[in-house]
C-alpha cells in the first residue's frame, strides 16, 4: 500500500509513503522517511512529521516551504513542519 502526496495549500509538499513488504512477522521495524527542501537532504526519522502509530512508514517528502537557515532544533519546533 502507498499513496502519492502532491500538495500547493497550505505549503507546497510533494512526496510518497509506503508500508514495506514484511516477509515474516519479527521483521516488524520502524519506517524511515526522509524529508527534503527542493531535493536537498534535511533529516532522517523525522518524528514530528509522521504520529507513533504511523511510524511503520517508509517515504520521502519534498517540502520547498521549509527554511533551511535554521539549526535542526528550531526546525522541528516549526508550525509548517508540525501541519506536515
């Protein structure tokens, strides 16, 4: 299962999540998605972004609203971060 998000209001945002494949019941992990500002890497695992239940997602997101001239701390403290 995936789904494709393409988004222009209220911040623009592209990206896909996905559950992965499991292939047995113990290989159950945590997801891992990627956030990025126009193509530019900024963080793995972003908490913020996706609830604890959810956490078994895989994905990559594209956030060009993101300001990138700030410290990792004060990104996630960011209400465009928190609405994503």
């Amino acid at each position: 299962f995936w789904i494709h998000l393409n988004m222009e209001y209220p911040f623009r945002l592209k990206g896909i999540l996905y559950f992965p494949k499991v292939k047995q019941q113990v290989q159950l992990e945590k997801g891992q998605v990627k956030l990025y500002c126009n193509q530019v890497f900024i963080a793995d695992n972003i908490k913020e972004v996706i609830p604890e239940f959810l956490m078994l997602l895989n994905g990559v997101i594209d956030c060009p609203d993101i300001p990138l001239n700030v410290s990792r701390s004060f990104l996630q403290n960011d209400r465009q971060v928190q609405k994503i």
